[in-house]
C-alpha cells in the first residue's frame, strides 16, 4: 500500500487546514447548539461499494480540531468496502465530531472515488504488460492527494507537475520549429530530466525516435498505427495511449503493445462516493 510520505503529510496538512477554515470561519455556530460536555459515538457508512481512501486527511482533521475525537478505522487503506457496511467508528467530543464531518467527508467521498475508478481501470490490465497513468486534470489544491488515490486504486503516477518532467506538446511544438529542436533544447534546459513528445501520426513518431526522446505519447492513434509504431521502435522508447481513453478500450490498446495508458477520468470525472454519518448514541 503506497505511503503517505513527508512531502505528501505537509500539502495533507496545508489542504485540511484550508478546508477547515473555509467551512469554520469563526466558528460553528450550529454546532453550539450542543452542551460542550457531550460525548457521543457515530458511524460513517458507505452506501456504495467503494475502494477507502483518504484516512490520513480524515485523521487530521479531527487532530487539527482539538484531538478530542477517537478514530476506529474497522477497514485498511485501499479495501474494498461493501456497501452499506460500517467502515469508521468516532468516539468523543459532540461538537467537534460534527464540526469536523463535513470537511472529513469531502477529503474521503474524492480520494475514495479516485481510489475507486484507479482500481477498475487497473484491474482490467492486469494479466497484461500495460500500466494506467493519471495526468495533470486535477482539483486544483488536491493534485497530490489525488495522485496517491491514483496510487492506492492501483495505478501509477504521471508526472506531478511542470517541473518533474518534460512532456512536448503540439503548441510547444510549434512554438520551438520541430520536435528535433524541442527535444534539443529539453536536454540543454533540465539534463536528465525525462523527456516525452506527444505525436499524431506515424511520422511524427519517427521524429521523436531520432531525436532521441524517452517516451511518445500516441495521441488520438488508430489500434493499427499503434501496433506499427511500437512494431517499428520497440525496444528503443516507451509507448503511451493517450486520447478519452476509457475502460471499453483498454484491452484492444493492450494488444498492440504500448507500455502506458493515461487517463484524465481517473482525477477530472469526480462522481463523489456516496458517504453518512449517523450519530449512534449519547454518552453519559
């Protein structure tokens, strides 16, 4: 199960903090309706099946409202949940259980549908060589948290952002003269870095190939001019599908022996998963 490591903990904090304050403000008011002394226990149900993702967001949420709230996780990171079914127990503070559920839920109705969608697309390829990648369609603010929900369903990471990796496009294309001086120009510009050219045709691919590009994104490609492009460079660069992919197309793009599919459904089509909280019982 992917980690949520160091770099990752400090945009989880940035992000809860903002979501927090954004919903809060000054303070709930609804919320004060409730004695400060109450203590209750409440359940989150899914009522969907769904993959769980987002715990680690859940978690500080809660820490970051006063660590008054405890947590019963009763599935791990990356289960599947059936529907209907417990999944998380909190025991403690009233105001601060419902204080902190919305903003709680909104992390993990996202990240558990990322989570979701990453896992059936992964799920359809895995008796074959090719590898689901997110891209940069993204929540704006969410982009690595959804790129670890990516991650936790079972697919892989494209690059993060601007600065990790080249990937040349028409536009950039245009504006260097040829694909020859953008690839020339990329290695004088980050050494080292990874380079990608997306192509159109079966010629733009040869001129990648001799440019000595890493990766070539096959944009929009016929099943056929696929198959003849990985045929005719296998060995000296990667291949990746790219172009609405979805589910439908995965086994036919698998067989002409691309390494890489993106898919921008798996961060942009957001269908949140469906999520409740109920209060259970009072505490004494």
């Amino acid at each position: 199960m992917p980690l949520v490591d160091t770099l990752l903990l400090q945009h989880m904090h940035t992000q809860v903090a903002f979501a927090i304050a954004e919903d809060v403000d000054s303070g709930d008011i609804t919320a004060q309706l409730i004695p400060d002394d109450h203590q209750i226990t409440a359940t989150v149900i899914s009522r969907e099946k769904a993959v769980l993702c987002g715990q680690a967001w859940v978690n500080d949420v809660f820490a970051q409202l006063g660590n008054q709230v405890s947590l019963d996780w009763h599935y791990n990171e990356g289960d599947w949940l059936p529907a209907n079914t417990p999944f998380l127990t909190l025991k403690g503070h009233a105001r601060t259980i419902l204080t902190g559920e919305r903003t709680a839920l909104n992390f993990l109705q996202t990240l558990s549908y990322t989570a979701t969608i990453s896992r059936q697309y992964s799920d359809m390829v895995k008796d074959t060589s090719l590898t689901i990648l997110d891209t940069r369609k993204t929540i704006p603010g969410l982009r690595q948290a959804q790129k670890y929900a990516v991650t936790v369903g079972g697919g892989k990471n494209h690059r993060m952002g601007l600065y990790d990796a080249f990937l040349i496009k028409e536009n950039h294309i245009m504006a260097a003269g040829s694909i020859a001086n953008a690839v020339n120009m990329a290695k004088k510009v980050a050494p080292g870095k990874t380079i990608e050219v997306e192509t159109e045709n079966l010629a733009e691919v040869a001129m990648a190939v001799n440019a000595g590009t890493d990766i070539i994104m096959l944009d929009n490609f016929s099943y056929e001019d696929m198959a003849t492009a990985v045929s005719q460079f296998k060995g000296q660069v990667k291949f990746e599908a790219s172009g609405n992919m979805n589910q439908e197309q995965l086994h036919n793009v698998a067989k002409t022996g691309v390494d890489f599919v993106s898919v921008g459904a798996l961060t942009k089509h957001i269908q949140a998963i469906d999520l409740s909280l109920r209060v259970l019982q009072e505490e004494s």
